[in-house]
C-alpha cells in the first residue's frame, strides 16, 4: 500500500500480487452471497409476519400472498406483495387502505405489509452485520 498526495486530501493505492486480488475477489463474492442470504432471510420474517396481520375473510387474500428473491437491474431484491386474480381489487384497495375496514379480528390490519416492515425493520441491520461477521 502506498499513500500519495492527492489534491488536500490523500489517495489510498492498493496494489498487490494475483493471490491478493484473487482473495479479495472471493471475499466480495462470499460477502455477497451472505448478504443476499441474510437479506433473503429478513425478507421471510416480514412475509411471515404479514400473513398474521393480513385480513382473512375468505382466506383468498391471505393465499394471495408471495414472496420472490432474484437480481433485478444489477441487484439483489427480494420482493413481497398481496392480490391476484383471486381476489376483488375493489376489495383489496379498501383493505389495504382504510386501517379500520372490516377488521374485527386482532391482529388484523389494513396496513398489514408495512406494519409488518416496520416490526421486523427494528434490528434488521445489526441481524444481518452479526450473520455476516462470520463470512470469510
């Protein structure tokens, strides 16, 4: 490593031989897999917990449910959402929106995606640093 001047600041210059540039390759290429995994991972507990939150009356929302993970636009996304041709758009709108529509059974809740995202958010970030701490 060589430190050289760069403007009023400094520039850092790694250079290294092929075994060096090789190691850090794999490291971005586990980091990356454990990043995806954990992601993966969080994403399943916000769906999980959605599925208790969501309006069940005649299960139709509920099963409308899906969860998929893949790369999109050069990143990793995983991707949760609610509402197929199974179940009436009309309905699932006033669901969805008005928090008090039709919910006479707790825990239900017309905001059930976000509330479920903002429950399972609370230390989602420390989780997946501890889960990558052990990534070599």
């Amino acid at each position: 490593m060589a430190k050289t001047s760069f403007g009023s600041g400094y520039k850092l210059v790694i250079t290294g031989d092929e075994l060096v540039q090789k190691r850090l390759m794999e490291l971005h290429a586990a980091m990356s897999v454990g990043f995806n995994a954990a992601l993966r991972e969080e994403g399943q507990k916000i769906y999980d917990l959605s599925q208790v939150y969501v309006p069940f009356d005649t299960g139709a929302l509920q099963r409308s449910g899906k969860i998929a993970d893949g790369r999109e636009e050069g990143s990793y996304v995983v991707a949760i959402g609610y509402g197929d041709e199974s179940v009436n758009q009309k309905s699932l709108a006033q669901t969805r929106e008005y928090a008090r529509y039709q919910h006479e059974t707790n825990p239900t809740e017309g905001k059930y995606l976000e509330r479920a995202l903002d429950d399972i958010s609370r230390g989602m970030v420390e989780r997946m640093a501890q889960k990558l701490k052990g990534v070599q």
